[in-house]
C-alpha cells in the first residue's frame, strides 16, 4: 500500500458526460501528479500541483482541469468525454523532489 | 524536447540475469528514476540515480551514463513474479518512457 488514495476503483460512463476522480496523496505529501495510461501504453504525465498550485503542466486536454484543494486531496475533472479518454488514469504524491514517486492504485475509465 | 526510449519488450529466464535499457534526451538532466508495473497494477518506485554509476538495492541495480545519456536496470536472480512492465523516467521533467515488458519463463 502506497499511501495514496484514489476513488472511484472503476467508473462507467457515456460520452458527453462530465466525470471527477479524487485522490488523496500521502500523509506529509505536498506534491499530487496526475498520469494516464491507456491499453498497453505508458504513463502520459498530465500535471502536477504543489501546495495548491499548479507546478507543472503536461499534455492535458483543455477538456481536463484539476485542483488541489487546502487540506492536499486533488481532483481531477474530465468533461465532454470521448471514447478515446477510456483509460487507467493515475495519481502520484511525493514529499518535494520528484525522483520517487507514490502511486494510487487508478481510477479505471470506461467511456461507452 | 524530451525524450525516453527503451525495449518494447525482453524475455529471459528464471535465475538469469537481465538487463533493461533507457536513452534519454533532454535539456536539463536532474535524475533518472526506474519504476516497476504489475498488469493494471500502480506503478512502484525501483530506483533512482542523479550521478554516474551503480545503485544497488538488493536484487535491482540501476546504471548511469550522463555523457551517454543512458541508464539501464539490471535485475538478478530472475523470479517469476519479476515479470512486469518497467519504466525509466526523467526527474523534473516528469516523462516516462514507454515501458519494457519483461517475461520471465521457467
């Protein structure tokens, strides 16, 4: 167990539709990162949040937002969605540095 | 840009040795971290080096080569659970390499 917390496990939904992931980092974590993988592909880094602030951004869809709220947990927003966003989308933590990361076990996307 | 290649895939043996590189591109090298995947599984910290050389943790040791803008990891004592996706991936710049599937046979 990584520490990090992700909800939902699974979600199953229909183009068009507007969906939130939630994660929350590790215990003294102030960096939250968000990465998606689809089918045998690898990890597409989509943007990172420290201490409520964006650091770092990747190639996210202007469809995507996220935020880190005042007590760390971060969600990540998916709108207008398109069978092409199915995919295994995972959160990170770490302490400052990124050289290692802490991985949620991902929010598995299904878009129908 | 930025930049990580590595093997699609490789296949060894169990109790083999094995051997999985990463070349990189970037401007701006900070560290190169190797993470390991399980099928669907969250993606696990290996190991990490910012300086030239061998990090040894255990069975797994990673290389580096910052004039060659290379590192590898090498595994030991191939078990039948080390088979899984590896990644390397840039600090700083937050990119991950496509991943090399490793298939460990009896």
């Amino acid at each position: 167990d990584s520490g990090v917390t992700q909800t939902p496990k699974h979600l199953i939904t229909a183009t068009g539709q507007r969906v939130t992931l939630r994660c929350s980092p590790r215990s003294g974590d102030l960096s939250v990162y968000w990465y998606q993988q689809s089918l045998d592909q690898g990890l597409q880094f989509l943007i990172q949040y420290y201490n409520g602030e964006e650091r770092a951004k990747g190639n996210i869809l202007e469809r995507f937002s996220a935020q880190q709220f005042p007590d760390l947990h971060s969600e990540l927003n998916l709108s207008s969605l398109e069978l092409g966003d199915s995919a295994l989308y995972f959160c990170a933590s770490s302490v400052d540095g990124n050289e290692k990361l802490f991985f949620g076990s991902g929010t598995q996307l299904s878009v129908l | 840009g930025q930049s990580l290649e590595q093997p699609s895939e490789v296949t060894a043996v169990e109790g083999a040795i094995v051997q999985i590189n990463c070349t990189y591109q970037t401007s701006g090298f900070y560290g190169l971290s190797w993470y390991q995947q399980h099928d669907g599984g969250a993606p696990t910290f290996l190991s990490y080096n910012a300086l030239d050389g061998l990090e040894e943790t255990g069975r797994f040791s990673s290389f580096l080569s910052r004039s060659d803008s290379y590192g590898y990891l090498l595994l030991q004592e191939l078990q039948m659970k080390d088979s899984a996706s590896y990644f390397c991936a840039l600090r700083g710049k937050l990119i991950f390499g496509q991943g090399t599937e490793l298939s460990v046979k009896p």
